[in-house]
C-alpha cells in the first residue's frame, strides 16, 4: 500500500511540478527584475528531484521493510536530495551568468573557467557528502585534498595571484572597460578587457599592452575617466613685459571660447579661464584652462587653441617673445 502511495506521489509530482513552473516562469517574465527569471529556471528539475528525495525518506520512516533495504532506500533519498541541491546552485550560478555576462565584463571573458572552477567545487562537495552518507570516511580524502591544493597553489602561484587580482580591480572598481587610463611606466590608453589572468590596453597609437592583474593591481594608475570623463586642459602661454595684460586676458579667452565651440570634444558651455602666475626671465606666464568631453580630446582641441592664438596675437599685436638673455658690461 505504502508503494503505491509512493510512485502515486512520485507521478502527482512529475505532472504537478512542471505545470507550476511554467506558471511561475509567466509571471517572472512579467517582472523588470531578472533575479526572478534566474530563480524560476534554475529551480524547475532540482525541485521535482529533491522532492521525489523527501517523498523517499518519509516512505523509509514510516514503512517497515528489511534492514538492507531500508538502509539502501534511505541512501538513495539521502543521494536524490544532494543532487538536487547540488544541481540547483549549478543552475542557479550558470543562468545568472548567463543573464549577467553583457553588464559584467569580468564574467563575459572569463565565464568558462568560472564554470570550470565553480563546477569542480560543488561537484566535489557533493561527492564527499555522498561518500559520508555511504558510512566511508572522509577525513584521508580531505587530507590527500589539502596536499594537492598545497601542491597546485605553489605550482600555479603566478596564476593564482593574476586571477584573485583580477577579482580585486572588479570589486573594488579603480578601472573599468573603456576608461582611459595612464600607467606607472607612462603607458596610457583604453581599457579593452579586464580578463581573468590579464588585462589588455589598447594605447594611443592604436597597440594592444597585456598587463597581467597583479602588476596592474600593485602599481600607480591615473584614471582620467574618474570620477567624470570631463576634465580641463592646462595650456601654459607667455607674453612680452610689454603687453596690456586686460587685453591679453580678453582676447585670450575669446579665442579659447571659440576653439571649444567650433571644436569636436570641447565643452561649447564653458567659458575658458586665464590665471597669470610668473615674472619669469624674458616673459610673464600665465596659464590657460579649458574644458574638454575625454581626454583624447584635449589634443586637437590643444592644437586649435594654440594655432588661432598664435594668429590672433599677430593681429593684436601681442607679442609671444624669444628667450633672451641681458647682459651687462
């Protein structure tokens, strides 16, 4: 009697389960949140499978069957649910990172050896609680595991280091894909990809720079895309002793004025600065701020500003003087 509630059970869940999923997964789809998606498709197999394992247990608690059989029956839930469980949390990691690969650079180009690694773990986990639910004992294997590790981590110690570093510059973010950046060696470029072992850069001449993650984790980065790809463009300029210094003022900031306007990259909005700052040998400096969109920008927007000042102190007649010396006799 008690079997035959038990494969009744089991079909009920078979057909029951499957038609709730579908359910669920209509609903979910209705939901702006992905999380949800995730959940529902990675729990739809393990859940008839686990609870075909609970159905099993109870079946042992409440029959009276012969020892070995009982004791089989029971390992077999005991199996049933482990999997279960097990192929979840394999589900559950693969789907979402299959939902999340686009938004997380790190888990787009390093998603295999994620599987790889994650798979390895859980399926090894499962193994063992298997094995102690068997009655073998556990405790050598977990001993001969520490060894091995032991072994692999000092063998691959490079490769470990780049890989927990490449977990390190996602969490905490000092870079991402498409920021431009300049290195300690003064290097500077666009990230192209933040990957598990290396980090590629591809550099103002249009070249490709592999860094590996802990090189790049351990050394001084200037991000010129934090906290904003904005920033301003120092040019420093000097005129005669001579000169009118409001009139150089005025036609200076004209001319920045115009170059950002008329210019690919420059911040037409705002309005150029000058700041005078040195009685130096043979001129007075001072130094022009304007304002670009990103830093490759600052360029040709640099080149402008310095053509059509040049032309318009021509004009003004401002003199940019030689360096020169006075010596007295």
């Amino acid at each position: 009697m008690h079997s035959l509630i038990l494969i009744g059970y089991i079909l009920l869940i078979s057909i029951l389960i499957p038609r709730l999923i579908r359910i669920f997964r209509k609903i979910a789809k209705k939901t702006k949140n992905r999380l949800d998606d995730v959940l529902v498709e990675s729990i739809a197999s393990p859940l008839i499978f686990i609870l075909i394992g609970i159905g099993i247990k109870v079946f042992v608690d409440v029959t009276t069957l012969p020892e070995k059989v009982n004791k089989y029956t029971s390992l077999l839930g005991i199996i049933l649910i482990v999997i279960s469980i097990i192929l979840f949390f394999d589900r559950i990691f693969i789907n979402w990172m299959r939902v999340f690969s686009k938004r997380i650079n790190f888990v787009k180009t390093s998603g295999h050896i994620l599987k790889v690694i994650f798979r390895i773990s859980v399926f090894a986990i499962a193994i063992l609680i298997i094995l102690d639910s068997l009655g073998i004992s556990i405790t050598p294997i977990m001993a001969s595991l520490g060894v091995a590790s032991l072994a692999v981590a000092l063998a691959l110690q490079d490769t470990l280091g780049n890989f927990f570093a490449g977990i390190q510059i996602l969490a905490d973010r000092p870079i991402k894909v498409g920021d431009y950046i300049k290195l300690e060696s003064g290097e500077q470029g666009f990230v192209e990809k933040i990957g598990w072992r290396t980090t590629s850069i591809r550099l103002i001449q249009n070249n490709i720079t592999i860094l590996p993650n802990s090189k790049l984790a351990n050394s001084q980065i200037t991000n010129y895309s934090l906290p904003e790809p904005q920033l301003s463009v120092l040019i420093q300029v000097g005129v005669s002793y001579a000169s009118d210094l409001e009139k150089v003022e005025k036609v200076t900031i004209e001319v920045g004025k115009k170059v950002l306007e008329d210019i690919t990259g420059g911040i037409g909005e705002f309005d150029p600065l000058i700041r005078y700052h040195t009685f130096a040998d043979f001129s007075i400096n001072f130094t022009v701020i304007l304002r670009v969109s990103e830093y490759v920008n600052k360029y040709l927007v640099t080149h402008e500003f310095i053509k059509r000042l040049h032309k318009r102190y021509q004009k003004e007649g401002i003199e940019i003087p030689f360096p020169i010396r006075t010596v007295k006799f």
